[in-house]
C-alpha cells in the first residue's frame, strides 16, 4: 500500500480501506490507530514533495472526518531517518495534523525514534501535550526499558505534566525468554507510572 500513490484510484482505495480500519477499531471499542507504517507513507519517489505531502493530508482530511465521528484517535507516528522518508519527530507530525485539521488526529511519542531524531527526551512530550495520542516505549537498542541507557524517569514526569491518560504501549524486541522480558518492562514501567 502505497499511501501517496501516484494513482487516483490507488488513493481512493486508501481512503475507503482507512476507513473500514475507523469502523473496525469503532466496533472494537478500539480508541487510538497508530498510523506509522513507513513504507507506506513514504512518497515515492518521482513524485514530488509537496504533491505527495498533499495527497497524505487528504488522506488523513477525509479518514479524519469519519474518525471524528467515531471517537477513534489517528495517531501519527514520527519514525526515524533510516525507516522512513517523511515525518522525523514530533514537531513534523504536528505540521501534519494541523494542516489535515481534524480533531481525530494526534501523535505518536516513540522513545526508540525519539532517541534518533530528537535533542530532547521530553521536550516533543511537553511541545505535542493535548495532542499526544499513544506512547510506545523501548529502550536505545529497542529492547526493554532498563535494558540500555534512556532515562524514563523524567519522560514519565513530562507524560505526566501533559496530563497524558493514554495507552503506554511496550513496543520491544524480547529475548528468547519473552515471558521474563515482559514481566520485567511491565513492572518497570508501573514504578514509573505510578
């Protein structure tokens, strides 16, 4: 799938499958879809910047629409330089949900990318507030937090100063002993929330 697609019809089929997605999620009681997927939000190339940037709000302006009226979050995911082509951190993703203009739409806040494209760990928490939609975290190396060298406590503290009430999704590689390393990320990030 190629978001920004030079086809039309490419691009209307995105629409109408963003869509079920909103349906699906509604009925689910789902509240937050995470729109990271580099590859295809990337724009391909030969098509240039500005006109696959517009097509990728148009996507998210009619998707928008629908998801406002099912109470589902767009979250827009900032992914690192060497996974994707397009929206690096959190100040890009919130151009992005300003200019598509829905009240549906929000940001991602990825310690693993925030690391790689960010000066801060806390200042993109404190710059999106209101409009952080959903948290992945990880440490440097993707794996557990506490397994490289991020400090979360003050992220917690700047989740925490925005009032963010969301999902704080862990979103590691795990070891062979996965039931261990899951443990082990979810009672460090519960001293941390709590």
């Amino acid at each position: 799938m190629t978001l920004a697609s030079p086809s039309a019809a490419s691009r209307k089929r995105n629409v109408l499958y963003t869509k079920r997605l909103i349906d699906l999620a509604h009925n689910l009681g789902g509240r937050v879809l995470v729109w990271g997927s580099p590859r295809s939000r990337d724009i391909p190339r030969g098509v240039a910047f500005r006109r696959g940037y517009s097509w990728l709000v148009d996507l998210l302006k009619a998707s928008g629409a629908l998801a406002d009226t099912r109470g589902v979050k767009i979250a827009i995911e900032p992914i690192n330089r060497f996974e994707s082509t397009i929206i690096h951190n959190a100040r890009e993703a919130l151009s992005l949900v300003r200019e598509a203009n829905r009240r549906s739409l929000g940001i991602v806040y990825d310690t693993f990318h925030t690391s790689l494209e960010e000066a801060s760990f806390t200042d993109p928490i404190l710059l999106a507030g209101e409009q952080l939609a959903a948290v992945h975290v990880s440490d440097c190396n993707r794996k557990i937090p506490g397994k490289g060298h991020i400090d979360f406590v003050p992220i917690f503290a700047a989740l925490k100063k925005v009032r963010y009430s969301g999902y704080v999704t862990l979103e590691s590689i795990v070891s062979a002993d996965y039931r261990r390393d899951l443990v082990s990320g979810r009672r460090y990030l519960e001293r941390l929330i709590n």
